[in-house]
C-alpha cells in the first residue's frame, strides 16, 4: 500500500517496519520489563478480586437478606464505568504498583461476585436437599455443592474479569506510570515511533486472546453443556 | 406485628435502600469521629461536599458544556456502530463466506481491550471530537455484531424453510424470519455495546481532551479537586444505570420466553 501511494512515515507505517521493530524490541529487554511490571499489578489486582468476590458471591447467593441488601448497590456499581474513578486511584495510591492494582481490583470483583451469585442460584435444589437429609453441616453445603456446581460460572466471570482487568491497567498506565506496557504504548504514541506503538498494541492483544481463548477452553472442558448457549 | 409486615412484603426494597443509605451515613459522618492526617483529608470528600459541587457546578453552566460534548461523542459513536454493526451481523449470520472470512477477525477484535487503540487514534484524528466519536465505535462495534450475528444463526431453520418454500426471497427471509427472530439478541448486544461506549466516551476524554465529562474528572483530579471528581462518577454512574435499567426493560419486554442468563454488562 505504501508504494501505491506514497504516504507520511510519520502517520503511517507498515507491516515490514512493524516485524522490524518487533523483532528488535522482543530481543531487548525493555519490553519484558514493561511487561513484568504490569503484569504485577495486574496479578495483584486479580488475586484479590477472586479472594474477596467469590465468597461474597457465595454469601449472597445463599443468604437472601444478604442478597437483598448487597445487590441494588453492586449491580449500581457493576453498570456503571468505574474506570472514571482511574484519575482519582492513581493520585491517591501513586503511580506504582498499588495504584494499578487497586483498580483492576475494582473492574475485575463484580463479574466474580455476579458470577458467583447466579452460580449459587441455579444450584440443583436435589443435591442440597441430599446433603441436608445425610446431616451434612453448613460447610459440607458449601464445599461439597454449591462451589463445584457453581465453578463454570466462576470461570466464565474470570474471561469478563480479565478483559476488565486489563481495561483497569491500560487505562492507568495510560493516565500516569512510569514503566508498564500501557506506558510504552502511549509512550511511543506520543513520540510518534509507530511501529514501536504497534508492536505494543499488537502484544497486548495477543496476550488477551491467549487469557480469553484459554478461559474458554477451561469453561468448555469444566461445563460441555453450556457450549451451547454460548453468548460472548 | 403490623411493622414486621411491612417489612416482610417490601424486604428486598428496604434492605436494598438502607444498606445504601447506611454506606453514605457512614461515609458522610467519617470526619465527625475520626480526624484524619492533613495528607489524608486532602484526597478526601463527604456525599453533602459533593452535592454542594454538584449544584455548584449545575448553576455556573459546566456540567451542561461538558455533558453536551460527552454526549455527542457517545451517541455519533453509538449512532455509526448500529449502522455498521447491525447489517455486518445479519450478513455475517447469513452467508457462510462471509463468515468464514471475517470470524477470526472478529473474535480477535472483540477479546481485545480495544481501549489500547485510543493512543493510535488521538495520533491519526487528533485531539479532536473525532477520536472519540471512534473509539466509542471500535469499543461498541463488536458487541452488537457478535449478537446480531449469534441472534441470525440462532433463527429457526424450519421457519426459514416454511418461508422459503412459499417462494420467498432471500430479503424477504430476513425481513420475516431472521429479524424478528434476532431482536433479542440485538437488543442483549445494544446494552454490552452501551456499557463499553460510555467506557469509550470516559477514557476518550482522559487523554488529549479539552472539553467533556472525562476531562473534567482527569482535570479535576490533577488539581484535587476530589468532590468534582465524584460529581463527574455520579453523572457516568447515574447515566449508565438509567441506560441500562431502561434497554432491560426494553430487553423482559420483547424476550420473556428466553432464560435468564448471568448478568453480563
């Protein structure tokens, strides 16, 4: 294309530049840093949306006052675009690792606790009524039912939480970081190195394609038969 | 005996208010019992500090200028990915080659945070109203053409055959059969497509902006100014939940008949 019409290397670029730039970047050890340092926060944020969102999930699921008390506020929060809160995170946390991690936190709790709760809420009411008759305790109800049955939902909720997550990172190194691979997007952007802004993109995309083909892949081997009612 | 009633008919309303209600008590009384470190109160706000900004800024005009420009994006955005998405999905849905052809795209695309875009365009649009407008396109494309798509292959193939054997055309097909048969499903893909929009819209205005609701968070927050960062929240939350509690009902309306699935937006 950019032999037919001759066009500004500065706005444009092509595949050739791309791989070049690539390949130079994959052998350097900037980008690796870049992606270290975000994955940290990313990793950080994630663990603690799953320790605090699934249980949460769990209770409400099971407890109806619970329920009622938690659920107009969350799904309030869940429809809402939390991001706008990115600003205020990373002046208040910084613009290290805690700052970014506490907003994937943020994006990535509500699909865990979402999903959790519808998971609770089509439990098979035979297998807890089985459980109850044996005298199995609270716990056992727990352990023994309502999480195994309620895992593929979990999963799925981790393939929206990802996405979300990752929402959560970009956004706030694009605000204010120092390092990350967000940063080096827009970094790259804003000294107008295109292929260097390119090979960042086209790396973060492969890198949510692989965590959201993977998440499908667990969901399908964990749960066949929701295969078919499949809405991305 | 008659409180406890009450309370019994109306608990899931009750409990819900309250435990909101509660959470701003409790929020709003925080400086009357503890004093926080000067450091501290500097990023911190009460609920009555941010409606009194809210009114503030009501009165003198901003909120209006900004909401203006916000909107414009979000619905040109909106507008432009209803009017390539829709018949890109119902095609996608209908022809096999073109399916084949685009899927892997399209699935790429759509497990992509497309939010990492944004640099590229503010570069190729510029600082403009147009990068936006395109990034709420890109950001709401997908969902509305993976449902719309998903709603066409979901269609009936009896019907399509009853149709077809009484000589119908393939657009006539589509006009008694497929469309009806996707509405919910595009109605389903029209909320994902507005969450990510407004998504779109906030981050949009983060970056290279002068004007709109999300510079005037970023701005705000620059300058610690806290309670205007929230009004900015409020108006995105309260514009959202209006938005989606609006397309839902929409949504029970017209697909009673259809299971209720995990909530996803």
């Amino acid at each position: 294309m950019t032999y037919v019409f001759p066009v500004d290397p500065f706005f444009f670029t092509k595949p050739s530049l791309i791989g070049a730039a690539f390949k130079e970047q994959v052998q350097g050890s900037k980008l690796w840093h870049d992606l270290a340092v975000s994955s940290r926060a990313f990793l950080w944020g994630f663990t603690f949306a799953v320790i605090v969102g699934i249980p949460l999930g769990l209770v409400m699921g099971w407890r109806k006052r619970v329920e009622y008390s938690l659920d107009p506020f969350l799904t309030a929060l869940y429809a809402s675009p939390l991001v706008a809160l990115a600003p205020l995170f990373i002046i208040v946390f910084g613009v290290g690792v805690l700052g970014k991690a506490a907003l994937v936190f943020l994006l990535a709790i509500f699909p865990f606790i979402f999903n959790t709760f519808a998971g609770v809420k089509s439990t098979d009411v035979l297998l807890i009524n089985v459980i109850r008759s044996f005298g199995g305790t609270e716990k056992d109800l727990y352990l023994k039912v309502i999480l195994p049955s309620t895992m593929p939902y979990i999963i799925a909720g981790a393939r929206i939480a990802i996405g979300r997550g990752l929402v959560g990172i970009i956004v706030g190194e694009f605000y204010a970081a120092s390092e990350g691979i967000g940063f080096a997007i827009s970094q790259a952007g804003d000294t107008y190195r295109l292929p260097d802004m390119f090979v960042g993109i086209i790396i973060l995309s492969l890198i949510a394609i692989i965590l959201t083909e993977l998440m499908r892949r667990l969901e399908l081997t964990l749960a066949p038969w929701r295969a078919s009612d499949e809405v991305r | 005996m008659k409180a406890r009633k009450i309370f019994a008919e109306h608990e899931s309303l009750i409990l819900g208010t309250g435990f909101i209600v509660l959470l701003l008590v409790v929020w709003e009384s925080i400086p009357l019992w503890y004093t926080l470190p000067r450091g501290m109160a500097l990023f911190f706000t009460t609920p009555s500090r941010i409606a009194v900004a809210f009114y503030e800024l009501l009165l003198d005009g901003t909120i209006e200028k900004h909401f203006y420009v916000s909107a414009v994006a979000f619905l040109a955005g909106l507008g432009l990915s209803i009017i390539v998405g829709l018949p890109l999905g119902l095609l996608m849905g209908r022809s096999a080659t073109l399916e084949q052809l685009l899927d892997p795209y399209v699935t790429a695309a759509n497990a992509t945070p497309r939010i990492v875009f944004l640099p590229l365009l503010i570069l190729w649009f510029g600082i403009g109203i147009w990068s936006k407008i395109l990034i709420v396109f890109v950001g709401a494309l997908f969902p509305l053409l993976i449902n719309t798509y998903v709603g066409v292959k979901n269609v009936n193939r009896v019907l399509v055959s009853v149709v077809r054997s009484f000589g119908a055309n393939e657009w006539q097909v589509m006009k008694i059969v497929v469309l009806p048969n996707s509405v919910p499903y595009i109605i389903a893909g029209l909320r994902l497509a507005i969450g990510r929009a407004i998504l779109g819209v906030v981050v949009g205005e983060f970056f290279g902006s002068s004007h709109g609701l999300g510079y005037m968070i970023a701005s705000a927050a620059t300058n610690y100014k806290v309670d205007v960062v929230f009004v900015g929240v409020a108006i995105f939350m309260a514009m959202s939940v209006f938005l989606t509690l609006a397309i839902k009902q929409l949504e029970s309306r017209l697909a009673s008949w259809r299971p209720e699935a995990a909530k996803s937006f």
